[in-house]
C-alpha cells in the first residue's frame, strides 16, 4: 500500500495497492458473485444525484448494506478495517486542515456502495451527501476498456483510474466520471469497471436505505442535497 497526499488545490489522498493479493482475490469473490443484471440496481435505486429530475448517472450498482444483515459477511467491508488501522499513516498525517483534524474514522458511519461500469456508463457532474468519500477502482486484467476516469471538474483536475488504487476526498467536492468505452465481445463478462466507494458519514444514520431517514437535514436542505 502506497498512500500519497496532494493538498494543492484541494486536499485528497490517492492509495496505490490498497488491497494486498490476499485481499484482492476476496474482494473478487464477492464482484463476482454480485455482478449479475438481476443482482444490481438502475441508478434510480443507488441514490443517483439528479440534475433537473433527470439521473446523472448511467452504471449499475448496489449498496452492501441493502444486502447483508450482517456487514461481517461482506469481504469488502471487512476490509475496510484497513482503513481504521491505518488511518494515522493515510488521513490524519495529511498536511491539509480538512484531514489531519478528522475525527477517528471508526465515530463516522459508513455506507457501502458498489458500481459497475460497461460500455457508454458514465457518471456526471456532482457532490457526495458524506464527509468524506473513499474509492478504490478494481477491474480485470487485461484491460477491456478506455475511460471511467474521475474528473474534479471545478479544479480542471482528471485522475487516471488504474487496478487497485483508491482516492479519498472531501464529498463536497463535484466529481464526475468520464464515460466508459468497451468492445461488445468484452461486454457482460464482468470485465468492465467496478468502483467500490465508502462514503463516511458523521452520524450514524441508515442513508442508504430512505431519504425520509436523513433526519439531520432541514427540509429545505433535502430539495438542495444531490446524492452519490
Ligand atoms: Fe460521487
């Protein structure tokens, strides 16, 4: 694991092999097993941010917590403990304000969502209702598509995406995804873009599930709030 922090025009941390080789084949198995049309979701039901009633987002996905009564069965979360051990050496030893104040990563709740990118997926302009956001992009070797990068579009800033390296960002930042090209011969065989994203929360609320549950939120901030 190789963790490097960028405080430049905006603080944010990029991890290269965050999962080791162990790790990564059990966050396989659980993309395998989940990547099934009739497993994942439209973007309608992945909280997909909106601009004027209309979906920003063309992927298929799924929140872990939707599935599992017990975040213990799932690989991914498990593995994200890692985060929680390291968290001096990857968050709060970043020079920018916004990290190294953070609060202990484990007094954040977190919801766990899992996307998945083939050919002409993309994802648009928008912010994240979280605190912070941690993806980690995962896909099959060899590569069968072009795209799915991360854009920061108010800083002109493109992050190329590569297996197994993840970033963490303050959610409040607009972010986009650049659209996905792929063969059709490539398609339907798992062999497309998957971004895990941890989205931590600073109370412990079940967003995943109902907007009616955010009660946190002003009425007047809900009809503002774009989702992830
Ligand atoms: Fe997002």
């Amino acid at each position: 694991m190789k963790v490097e922090h960028y405080d430049e025009k905006f603080p944010f941390i990029i991890i290269e092999n965050f999962y080791s080789l162990d790790e990564i084949n059990l966050v396989w198995e659980e993309l395998d097993f989940l990547c099934y049309p009739f497993k994942l979701d439209p973007p309608t039901k992945t909280l997909a941010a909106k601009n004027k009633g209309t979906n920003l987002k063309q992927n298929e996905g799924v929140f872990l917590e939707k599935i599992y009564t017990d975040k213990n069965i799932s690989n991914i979360i498990q593995l994200n403990d890692k985060i929680i051990d390291n968290q001096k050496q990857i968050i709060q030893e970043h020079p920018s304000w916004f990290f190294k104040n953070i609060l202990k990563v484990e007094s954040f709740s977190e919801s766990n969502l899992i996307s998945y990118y083939e050919n002409a997926c993309y994802y648009g302009k928008h912010k994240d209702a979280s605190f912070f956001t941690f993806l980690r992009w995962v896909y099959k070797n060899p590569k069968s598509f072009i795209g799915g990068n991360l854009i920061f579009d108010d800083y002109d800033l493109e992050i190329e995406i590569k297996n197994n390296m993840g970033i963490i960002f303050p959610s409040s930042i607009s972010h986009s995804v650049t659209e996905v090209q792929m063969k059709s011969n490539d398609m339907h065989k798992k062999m497309g873009r998957f971004c895990i994203s941890t989205f931590y929360f600073l109370e412990k609320k079940v967003f995943h599930d109902k907007i009616d549950e955010v009660n946190f939120l002003q009425d007047k901030d809900k009809k503002n709030l774009q989702f992830i």
